[in-house]
C-alpha cells in the first residue's frame, strides 16, 4: 500500500510540473520576447514618435468587446499609477474602427498604425490584453482578458520593480 | 484505522491524478489552438494603412470606403537593407498589371510593406508600386507572418486572403503566380 502511495505521489508531482510547463507554453506572451517602442500613426493621424520612457502600458481593446469594458476601474487604476511613474501608456485597436477615437484620454496615446516590428510582436487575436513593458521592450507583466484585482495587485508589483 | 487513513490518502491521490490528467488535456487543446494561431495567417483582411506619404490608404476592399474600385491586392514586405533590388524586382511584376487586369478583369494593386517603418520612403519616388510604412496590428501581424516565410499575401475584392504566394526567383515566375489567382 506504502508504495502504491509513493507511486501516486510521483504521478502526482509529475503531472503539476507538465501542467504548469504546458500553461505556461501556452500564454500569449513569451516572456523572452522584446516590443520595440511603441510608435506609429495614431487615430487622430498624428504620428507618434518612437521616443523613450521609462516603461510603457499597452492595452489592445475594442469598444464592442464587452471584457474590455468590465475591468474599466482596475485597468484605470493601473494607467494612474503607471502615468505617475512615467509610463507612456498607449491603447491599440487591432482593426480601423474598433475603437471610436476618444479627445479626452488624459495623456493616453490611441495608436492605430504600427510598423511591422510592433506589428510582429503585438498578439492582435484576442482582447482585452494589457501589457507592461520595461524601458527596454521587455514584459514586465502581461494579462490577457480582464484585469482582476489579483492581476492588478501584480501589476502594481511589476511597476514597483521596474522602480 | 491505519487501514482508512491509507485508503484515503491513495483516494485523494488518485482524485488529483485525474484532476490534473483533465486539466492537462484543457490546457494541450489551448496550446495546439495557440500554436495554429502562430503559423497561420488569418483570411480575413484588414486593409488599412499610411503610405509613404503619410496618406491613410483604405483599400476599398473591405467595403469601409469606395474610393478605390474593387479588385485585388497584394501585399509584400520590402526589406531596406535590400530595398533596391527589391524595388527593381517589384517594379518589373506591377509592370505587369495591364496583362493581370486583362485576365481578371479586376484592378490589381501592390503595396510594398516596409519593414522599418519610414525608412523605405525614400524609395517611394521609384516604386511602381505603393510604399507602406504603417497598417493596422491585425494586418501587420499577418504580413510579419507571411514574410518569416518570404511570402506576400494576395487579397481579393471582398477583403478576403485568397493566396499566399511564395516568392518567386523572378519576377516573371512572381507574376505567373498571381496570374492564376486572378485569372
């Protein structure tokens, strides 16, 4: 009976670690891979420079996707806390005419053209995904689908980290 | 009672076993979905983009405007660090539109995607073709797609991706290529 126990236990271990490779294999984001700087053509047609900050907040979002909307106060909250710490934050609609352009962001950037490094890099099938880049391109933190208050404490971690 | 208890435990073991066993069969299906997700390029297009002149081009493929009479496009990415040669090898297969058109009846448009952004625009004046720096992330990913395959993409007047075409080594074999699709 004791070695069947052992047995199972392996199985078991085994099993979680295939389990938590594959789900990580199989985010939308490799952690490995660096975003050029955000840059490009925005709604409004004004072009938007490839300048550097300190980090960046992307956000793919659609205004007929309802998740985009359900996770406003916590995706506003993270945007307020990145701005402070000199983030750019940049929003994309994967499609021309997904989102309606918007005057009044506070400093948020609506891009809708990008060159093809950010184009490579940028999942467009899915929304809402927000993305937390440090100054160098690289993921910091990543949500695909809504921001829940969990994701959001990571988030404020991350943006801690990146100082 | 030492009985029971080992029971239980290898109950427990057994049910988070199989708990697991079916997680991980959830999780490979979303990973085969993920990686078909990678490789292919979606059929539908989203046509949209800002030329070399800072122009926003809308292809009037997908019915959002008519300016342009519908017919076929194709898109391809012009590398700057061999845009020359590119142009020249380009130029010689839009050069070709009248025979294309003829045969499908339909106009036949280029636009050269640039793969740095602006850099390719001072090609602009001597391309036959349209210079693109900047499209629409759903667009820009499929053609980043294609280009990791050195193919260019081929749209037909619904907006819908018709071929992928691979690049050929001339450009009248380029040419041939796209004349049976259209034709």
């Amino acid at each position: 009976m004791e070695s069947a126990i052992v047995v199972l236990m392996v199985v078991n271990a085994f099993e979680m670690a295939f389990f938590f490779k594959i789900q990580h294999d199989s985010r939308i984001y490799n952690r490995s891979i660096h975003f050029p700087v955000p840059s490009g053509y925005l709604l409004d047609s004004s072009f938007l420079p490839a300048s550097a900050a300190h980090c960046f907040l992307l956000r793919l979002t659609s205004d007929a996707c309802p998740y985009c909307h359900l996770d406003q106060p916590e995706y506003k909250r993270l945007v307020a806390e990145a701005q402070k710490d000199g983030c750019k934050v940049v929003t994309l609609a994967a499609k021309l005419g997904q989102v309606k352009p918007n005057g009044n962001l506070g400093g948020i950037a609506q891009l809708q053209f990008v060159d093809i490094n950010l184009g490579q890099a940028l999942n467009p099938y899915s929304t809402p995904q927000t993305i937390l880049l440090n100054s160098d391109g690289k993921i910091a933190w990543d949500r695909e689908g809504s921001i829940d208050p969990a994701s959001l404490s990571e988030a404020l971690h991350a943006l801690t980290k990146i100082g | 009672m030492k009985l029971i208890v080992t029971a239980l435990i290898v109950c427990a073991l057994l049910v988070s076993g199989v708990r697991y066993a079916l997680l991980i069969q959830a999780q490979i299906r979303e990973y085969r979905e993920k990686q078909g997700s990678d490789l292919a390029v979606p059929r539908d297009g989203s046509l949209n983009g800002v030329d070399s002149a800072g122009a926003l081009l809308q292809s009037g493929l997908s019915g959002i405007e008519s300016r342009e009479l519908p017919g076929y496009l194709v898109l391809f990415v012009l590398h700057r660090q061999d845009a020359a040669n590119e142009v020249q090898f380009w130029n010689k297969v839009a050069d070709a539109k009248p025979h294309l058109e003829s045969a499908s009846i339909r106009p036949v448009r280029f636009w050269g995607i640039c793969d740095d952004g602006a850099n390719c625009n001072p090609f602009a004046s001597s391309a036959h073709f349209r210079i693109v720096g900047y499209l629409d992330p759903y667009q820009m990913h499929a053609v980043a797609k294609a280009d990791l395959r050195r193919e260019a993409l081929l749209y037909d007047r619904r907006g819908a991706l018709l071929a992928e075409l691979a690049q050929a080594k001339t450009p009248e074999a380029e040419t041939a290529l796209i004349l049976q699709q259209v034709k």
